[in-house]
C-alpha cells in the first residue's frame, strides 16, 4: 500500500514540557486514519507540524515520499495538505464568504479582489459542501458554534487537499451535522484524499476510519485496523493503565432526595426567538439532562440561567425564592456557576495565570480593603486545582499553555472555589479525552453527592443517558418531554430530540 504521511522521529519541547518525544507513524493512502491519544499526548502538534505552524526540535515527515519543509504553511498548502482545527481559524470579523476564500480570494491584476469571482466561487462552494442554510454575507462572529464548525471543515475540504487534516471535527457537531460530515468525508475520499481524523469518540472512529494510531506522552504506541481492536483496549493504551467503565457508578445512598425541595425551578422561560417554553425542576443531589438536537433553545437556557442573555417571559426561582439575573454577576451571587460552551473564549483568560483566573470570582472574599491576599488566594487555588487533579504548576503558568482537557479542569476549577450549589454545563466534555473525561465525571458526582444540582447539556447522547437522573428533551424552542429510569436511554432520547418520539406530559410535571 502505497505510504501518505511518513511522520519520522518527530520531537518538539516546549520549555520543560515535551509535547513530542521522537514520535513515528505512517498512513496509507486513501486511508481514513484515527490518530487518538489523551489532552497533551502531541495530537494536535503534530497537525500544527503538518500544516507549517509549528517547526519541530528534529526529526523529519514525507508527504507521497517528499520531504515537508517544516514551518510554513505555504509550502504545507503547496504539497496538498489542508487543515480544519477544532479552535476555529476563521476571522470573526469578516463575512462567510470571505472566510471561505481565505488566503486565496480571487484577484484581478494580481492585485484586487475580484468580487464578481468571488462571488461565484463561494456560491460554487456552499453549493458543493451542503451549506445552503448559511448566507455568505453573514458576519461569521454572528453564526452559533456548530455553524463555525462547518465552515472550518467545508473551507479545508473546498481546497481539494491530498491530506485533509479533520482535528476533532465532529466537538462540536451532533445528529444530522454528523451525517453532514460523513458524506464531506466520503466526497474527500472520492477524490483521492487521505484522512487523518483526530477525535476522542470511538463511535466516530469505527465509522468513519480503517486504521488509527495511538499516541501517549509524545510517543507512538501503536497503529491497528480499526475492527481489530476493543474500545477497551484502545482506552487502555490511551492512557496506559485500565481506566475502568467509561461512566463511573453512582451509589444508591447519593441519588436525588425525592422529597426535597427544588434548588433550581424554572417556569416557563423564554428567550425569543430560540427558546419559547421550558419548565423543569432540579433537586439536591440532582444531575438533571438537556438533550436536543443543537439550536433547538439549550444555548439560551443557559444563558437566561447565568444572567447573560434577559428572559422574554417565565421566571427564575433558587432554594424557593424567586430571582432576577441581570448579570452574571446576579447568578454567582444566588449560587449559580457555569462552565461555557468555548472555554478558551469564555471560561479562561488564556494569558493569565491559573492562579489569576481560578480566583477571579472569589476576590472579594480573599480581599480585605481592597488588597487581595496573595498568600491565602495561592493556597485556596492550589488546593481545588489537586482537588481536580490540575498540576500546581498552573498557579504561576499561563493556561495557554495546558491542553484542553487541563483548561476544562481549571475552568470547573473556578466555580468549584465559589462553593455554588447549582453548576451549569454546557457540553464540559467536548473536545477532552477519554481519562479527563472520566475525572469530569466524577468531580460531577461529588458535586451532587456533596447536595449540590447540575443541569447538564451534552452533545453526546450516551452521556446523558448514562450519567443523568432526568433528562429533559428540547425540541424546536419546548422541553417535549422530561424523560426517567428506562425511558432515558440512548434511544428514547434521541426519539424525542428528532421529533419522532411521543410527548410526555411530565415535561410540565414538576418534581415530586
């Protein structure tokens, strides 16, 4: 079979941290290839080496048997690789449409855009990549997450790459999104490309690729056809030790308290135009599910919750008082934290410190007139970052510098520290891998065992359904139905969330 991508001995430091440690893979041609491995393993780095952003220490990769000259992307480009990454590249500022020709707009003269072709090469695109439900001349800042996504991915393959470069492509997408993906792959394939598809979601892989190849700690583990390996298995090598059930046991003795009161009651919210009716109860000790398919009101939910976006009818009751939140502020106060769709935008100041942005919430308690306490503020932090399994390092390191799965912990970190009693996730797990996973997981179950509520939303429907004590199902703007015991599987929700399921009238029943 003739060899793609022969990546050689790759090494590359970062000060003390080794991000790749003599690293050395092949990939077929035509091949779909899974390259898999936990937050930190060199993933990412080695797409960034790929695609000329990042120069290696030493080692070497041929493309179709050519040496890839390290450190431009230009000569990346040249060679047929395009990238589609999972922190979207595109400008914020700019329309879909200019994102989509980027770096290479149509020009007359070699000098100015030629915007009649312009126009006609991006409708050329959104024709061919299935995107007729985004209009070009959209500011690209104004579109949601998983319409970012599909931007990211459909310029990459609307370059007609020989390598197409997919870095967790799929975070941030669910349902038909993930359909839409699967033909862009397939259309990819048919015209000679060869895949490297970074992901953490087995399903995903299975589907979509033939072989993958694990890496941990820098290191190249080892390269299998997909149907020849357990999930168990490459959960295992992945973080080098058996990591046990993929959702951790819950004990009966910290289920929900049946008879407490609410913590969280919401009554007919609405945030027009997205969310038109939603009313659920949470209880102590709760872990209550959002499922839907994306765009269906989840986003705005969460926001009308933490005081971001001001509801457009319904009310707002914690602990059994009613409450207005005007600002994020009011939420913190009342006792409500959230973990934000995009951590890197949203939940971290990424040139601060872990120290600086654990505390941020918390200044006024680790204060005294005006002057922050710099000792206890480093011990306070220093003890819920152990507490999420962060290394101290990150009291004094820019939370750059840590991976996905590191920054996730540090942001949950932050609102852990406030002592909240209602945390809101939006999708916590997206993009982190299978051992962060498992860790989120468990620190959610101490915070509900511990008495505090969690409404969580997560892309992935296997979570839900494993993890959650209800689940509520949204569906265009309502809750449909609030799903319990054997009804919220896997199936049973996704019934609801494609419009196929009946209606439960417990949607509108609130907790016993």
């Amino acid at each position: 079979m003739p060899i793609a991508i022969a990546v050689d001995r790759l090494t590359k430091n970062y000060g003390a941290t080794r991000a790749l440690d003599g690293a050395s893979f092949e990939v077929n041609k035509g091949d779909v290839h899974a390259l898999l491995g936990e937050n930190g393993a060199g993933k990412s780095t080695i797409v960034k080496v790929l695609s000329g952003l990042v120069r290696p220490d030493s080692g070497d990769v041929r493309i179709d048997g050519r040496i890839l000259p390290f450190g431009s992307p230009r000569a990346s480009r040249a060679l047929g690789i395009s990238t589609a990454f999972q922190e979207i590249s595109q400008i914020p500022d700019l329309t879909v449409g200019r994102n989509l020709l980027l770096p290479e707009e149509p020009l007359r003269a070699g000098i100015f855009i030629d915007r009649a072709a312009s126009r006609r090469r991006v409708a050329e695109i959104i024709e061919e990549q299935e995107l007729q439900d985004i209009h070009p001349e959209l500011d690209f800042r104004d579109l949601d997450l998983p319409l970012r996504q599909k931007i990211e991915i459909a310029k990459a393959i609307a370059r007609k790459p020989a390598i197409l470069l997919l870095d967790e492509p799929t975070s941030a997408l669910s349902g038909k999104d993930v359909d839409w993906l699967e033909r862009r792959i397939e259309q990819s394939r048919a015209s000679g490309a060869t895949i490297i598809f970074i992901t953490h979601r087995m399903p995903e892989v299975r589907r979509f690729c033939s072989r993958l190849s694990i890496l941990r700690g820098g290191q190249h583990v080892g390269t299998f056809a997909t149907d020849t390996v357990s999930d168990d298995d490459v959960m295992s090598s992945i973080v080098g030790r058996s990591i046990g059930s993929a959702y951790p046991h819950r004990a009966p003795t910290h289920l929900p308290l049946p008879d407490a009161p609410a913590l969280l009651a919401v009554e007919r919210l609405a945030v027009s135009p997205r969310l038109l009716e939603a009313t659920f109860q949470i209880r102590p000790r709760e872990i209550f599910g959002l499922g839907g398919l994306q765009g269906m009101g989840q986003l705005e939910l969460f926001h009308a919750l933490f005081g971001i976006e001001s509801p457009t009818a319904g009310n707002i009751a914690v602990d059994g008082r009613p409450v207005v939140l005007a600002s994020p502020r009011d939420a913190v106060r009342v006792g409500l934290s959230l973990v934000p769709e995009e951590r890197k935008t949203e939940g971290l100041a990424l040139k601060l410190c872990g120290k600086h942005n654990v505390s941020l919430p918390v200044l006024d308690r680790l204060s005294r007139f005006g002057w922050i306490n710099s000792g206890r503020e480093r011990d306070e932090v220093a003890r819920i970052l152990a507490r999420v399994q962060v290394q101290s390092r990150a009291l004094f390191t820019p939370c750059s510098a840590f991976s996905g799965g590191n920054q996730q912990k540090i942001v949950l970190a932050k609102w852990l520290l406030t002592e909240s009693r209602i945390l809101l996730l939006f999708d916590p797990t997206r993009g982190v891998d299978v051992g962060t996973k498992r860790e989120i997981f468990l620190l959610m179950h101490e915070f509900a065992d511990a008495g505090g509520a969690i409404l969580f939303y997560s892309t992935d429907t296997a979570e839900l359904a494993h993890l959650c004590d209800r689940v509520a199902v949204i569906y265009r703007g309502r809750i449909a139905s609030i799903l319990d015991g054997e009804e919220a599987s896997e199936d049973g929700i996704l019934r609801i969330a494609l419009g196929t399921g009946s209606r439960s009238e417990k949607a509108y029943e609130p907790a016993e």
